[in-house]
C-alpha cells in the first residue's frame, strides 16, 4: 500500500508540472534546469530510489554490483558518473533504465547471458536509452488520459511480471514509459556501437536474442514477457543485429566468458531454483537445456540435476522417468550438488531399487549434514532398513 501511495502521488505531480519544453542538450554529469518537468521526473525518481534501497529483491553483494556496474561503464563511457547500477533478484530476463540514471538489472538476465560481451550488449541498449532521453521523451507523449491509466495501473500494481511490485515504485516507472520501437531500434544501435568501440564481439547480441527467441517461442500461449513487449520482433530484431554484425570489418572475438563466470557462477544454484519457481517450465527446460549444452565440464552436474528437477515439477508425461534419468547420470558428474543425491535416491526407491537408493540417500545425508530435511531423510531411510 505504501508503494502504491507513493506512486500515485508522484503521478499527481509529474502530471501537474508537466511541459513541452526544448529536450536539454543531455551531456554526462549534466542535470535537468530546476522547475522544468524533467526536474520533476528526476525527483520522482530520487524518492523512488531510496524505497528501492530497501527492496528485499536487492542483490547487495558488492562484488557481483560492482562487476555489473563496471560492465554498464564501460559500454556506457562518460555517462558512468550518472549511473547507478541495482541487480534485482528477479527471474525473468529484464533490464531497465530510469531517466536519473538507475539502471536496474533483474538476474534472470544474468543467468541467461554467457559472457560479458552479451551482458555489455543488455547494458549498452539500457544506456542507450539514457543517452537519448527517451523516458522524458515517452513521458511528454503520454500524458492523455488512456495512457494516463495506463501508468496509474503499472505504478499501482507492479511492472507486469510476478513480484515486481516488492522492487518498489521504481520498477514500475522504470518500465512505464513503454518506449516506441523506434526507440528501442535506436537504444540497440547506440548499445551495439558501444559493444564494437569497447572492443567486445559484436555478434554477441546475435547469440543472446537468437535464445532469446527460442525461449519466447515457448511461451504462445502464454503472457508475453517484458523483454519482448515493446521491443521490435525478436526476427527482425535479430536480423538487424545480424547484419550491423556482419558490416564490422575486422571485429573482434572478445567475450570475455571466464570474467563473467567468475562473477556469476556462486549465484547459479539460486538463479536456477528462482527460474523455476517460476512454473515456465516449458521455457526453463529450454534455458537450462541451452546452459547445459554450452557449459563448463565443471558446472554439468549442477545443470544436469536441474533439469531433472525442471521434469520432475513439471510432472508431464513422461516427465518422472526423464527425471530419474537425468538425477542417475547428475551424481556421476562434476559439480553436482548435494540434492542430486536426495532424487536420486527417491528415483530408485520409486523403481524398487531399495539398496541402492540407501546408498544414494546416505550419501547426501553426508555430503549435507546441516540439511534442514535431515530427520525426514533419516526416516524414509528407516522406512527402507537402512541405518543412519
């Protein structure tokens, strides 16, 4: 309710002092004249900020913020100093960017990139954005009473995907603006320029979207999700990309992929339980599937295992029997974790093998001594004769 308070309030104002004003020439380190409505937008930010400080969704482990930040400098180059870089702990794939310089990055983004150079591209089109003014420009063209709704609603219940009203109003004026293609053809260009001056491989959009479309083509019937709402069709989008990228003389391979783990590899297991607490199963056999087929050997295990986990709570057709498949073949491989131990266990108990299950279940009961399911572990192993 406060949310919702504050966002309606703002509205009030920034509907009152609303103007149509000259766009200021918008150089780095350069605020918006007092009195004008950019000034009003940029206070409406400022407050909601500090409630977004406070949002439970806030990533705040300094060395992956300053990972991200360091990216979105780069590829953002004498606007760094306006920028202020908030990962979200949201798991759809979303980037966002306030007028004031808050740029928000929810992590399902970053458990779908895999490398920095697709992140520096995500990043490069958020600051693009910026560097145009396009959420002042959105803000002016709104102000009729339809579109006037339709901000009431974002402000007042949340930026159209689970959870999303937690990340404070901010997240909703962030998204609210609903940018015109135009606009996001404009934003991808500035990004992919900064992307090749960087010295980053500028077919790392061509990558991230052509999975990007692989995953949007999983969700038909679905609500569409906010990375492809108001962007061009993810085919022309891709097809734009695809020929800047084949225009570079020369360019460069560099992705940077070890950087990027390094960063985000402790967040994996949490990033891939958040994507399916999703339900998108559908989507999140595909994401984690992909993962998979381009991973390190040293993160199989872990992928593998929630794949199965993504067959076991779909619970389809087939489904059991993929799981327990891919739980079997997770315990033999590098970096599985503790849990893989656990369906494993419970997938053999399932198909009668009562004493090799034992042995699967004492295992993780070793290898995770601290679980918080240890006594109900300990008593199907009961159930099944075996000792502690």
């Amino acid at each position: 309710m406060k949310t919702r308070a504050l966002g309606i309030g703002l509205l009030v104002a920034l509907t009152a002092c609303a103007s149509q004003a000259p766009i200021r020439d918008n150089k780095p380190g350069t605020a918006p004249a007092a009195g004008s409505d950019e000034a009003e937008l940029w206070y409406a930010m400022e407050r909601a900020e500090t409630e977004l400080q406070r949002s439970p969704l806030r990533v705040r482990d300094p060395a992956l913020n300053e990972y991200v930040r360091k990216v979105a400098c780069e590829v953002s180059g004498e606007y760094c100093k306006d920028l202020r870089v908030y990962v979200m702990d949201v798991p759809q794939f979303n980037a966002s960017m306030a007028p004031n310089g808050v740029m928000l990055v929810w992590t399902g983004a970053l458990l779908r990139a895999r490398d920095e150079a697709e992140l520096a591209f995500v990043l490069g089109h958020e600051a693009g954005h910026f560097k145009a003014q396009h959420s002042l420009k959105q803000w002016r063209r709104i102000k009729d009473t339809s579109a006037m709704l339709t901000v009431f609603q974002v402000l007042a219940y949340g930026a159209g995907a689970p959870n999303t009203a937690m990340l404070g109003s901010l997240a909703g004026y962030a998204t609210l603006f609903k940018f015109t293609r135009d606009q996001e053809r404009e934003a991808d260009r500035l990004g992919f320029q900064a992307i090749v001056e960087h010295g980053y491989d500028p077919r790392a959009g061509i990558d991230l979207w052509a999975r990007m479309k692989r995953e949007e083509d999983t969700r038909k019937y679905d609500k569409p999700s906010p990375a492809f709402s108001t962007h061009p069709a993810t085919a022309e989008r891709l097809a734009d990309i695809t020929a800047a990228a084949d225009a570079v003389a020369n360019a460069s391979n560099e992705r940077r992929r070890d950087a990027y783990r390094a960063a985000t590899r402790p967040y994996l297991e949490h990033w891939l339980d958040t994507e399916l607490a999703r339900r998108a199963y559908a989507a999140s056999l595909l994401v984690i599937g992909e993962l998979l087929a381009d991973s390190p050997q040293q993160d199989e295990g872990v992928l593998t295992f929630y794949l199965g986990e993504a067959h076991r709570r779909r619970n389809a057709d087939g489904d059991r029997a993929a799981a327990a498949r891919l739980y079997a073949q997770a315990v033999a491989m590098p970096g599985a974790p503790a849990a893989a131990w656990r369906e494993h266990g419970f997938a053999l108990r399932a198909s009668g093998r009562n004493a090799d299950a034992r042995v699967a279940l004492q295992r993780y009961l070793a290898d995770a001594p601290q679980a918080e399911d240890r006594a109900f572990v300990q008593r199907e192993l009961d159930k099944l004769g075996g000792g502690s």
